[in-house]
C-alpha cells in the first residue's frame, strides 16, 4: 500500500493527499529537520527556517497577512516529499507535478489558494531573495555574492530544530487566524 506514515501518526497516500490528511504539527516538524540546499551547507539551517525568515521579510515589507501565510506555506509540501535542490527540481518534471498538487491542498487549508499573479510574484521574490543571502552566508564559495535588499534580519544562526518548529506552528496559527 503506497502509504506514508506521519509524526502525528497520520497514514494516507500523499499522491491522494487531502485536506484532512494536513496537519501544521507534521510540516513543521518535518520541515524543521530538513536542510536546505541538499545539507551542503556550513552549518544546519532548515526548511522551516528559511521558510520562518520569508514569512518575516513578507511582514517587514507591509505585505498582507494572505501573503505572509503563503510565504511560511511555500515549501510546505515537502514536509510529505522533502526537498530536492532547484537545479536538479526543474528537470523533474512528475516531481513538480507533485509538489504542485501538495501544495494547492495545503493552499486549500489555510485559504490561501486563490492568490493572484502579485500575491504569488511577491512570495516568489521573497523567496529567491532568502536564497542569496543563504547562499552567501551558508553556502561554501559563494560568500561574493551581492545580495538584494532586505527589509528584515534573516536569522541563520544555527538553532534547535524543536525551537523551529514551535516557531513555526505559532506564526501559522497567527496568521491563519487572520486570513479567514
């Protein structure tokens, strides 16, 4: 049977996922023990980090909660097929079949599916920002990078992945309560 099992204890097929089968508690966890960048980076810092620093450059650029939300949300389905780098991600094409269908469930969830082309290109840019300073900071031989500008503090200190996962947890419920 092509099911998963959850830290929750949830079992589904995720090429079925539903929006019952969603559970925040699980994305956090799983996204706070994966590592960006395929771990080659100098320290640990995970999905859910980078993910936690999006959402605060959304909320630091006067960005609605709406966008917000789907800056925490963006990677969220990997907390059910992890992450593969980018330059390997876009020649799997079944993969970003995928990862899209996830995440218009997980969208679905948090009303958060229906952002327009502004919306998505604001989180996309944020998103693509986050990952040249990470690469800079984080990733050997690209310390020369130039970094665009940043309206927060992205934090890529190394931290415990339960403190990431609880911070995560607490920004969704905060900004889910605000999208309803």
């Amino acid at each position: 049977m092509p099911e998963m099992n959850t830290y929750t204890k949830r079992q589904f097929d995720p090429m079925k996922i539903t929006i019952e089968d969603v559970d925040i508690v699980d994305i956090a966890h799983a996204l706070s023990l994966l590592c960006r960048g395929g771990g080659h980076l100098k320290q640990f810092y995970s999905v859910g980090q980078h993910c936690i620093n999006c959402a605060k450059e959304a909320k630091a650029r006067n960005y609605s909660n709406r966008v917000v939300l789907a800056a925490l949300l963006h990677d969220a389905s990997e907390a059910y097929i992890s992450d593969i780098i980018r330059p390997v991600k876009v020649h799997l094409t079944n993969y970003l079949e995928i990862e899209s269908m996830i995440m218009n469930v997980i969208l679905q969830k948090y009303y958060v599916d229906d952002l327009n082309e502004a919306e998505i290109k604001q989180w996309k840019d944020i998103d693509d920002a986050m990952l040249q300073i990470e690469l800079k900071y984080l990733m050997p031989g690209d310390e020369n990078l130039p970094l665009p500008q940043f309206y927060s503090s992205p934090d890529l200190d190394v931290h415990e992945c339960k403190e990431i996962e609880e911070a995560y947890i607490n920004l969704v419920k905060t900004f889910e309560k605000t999208v309803i």
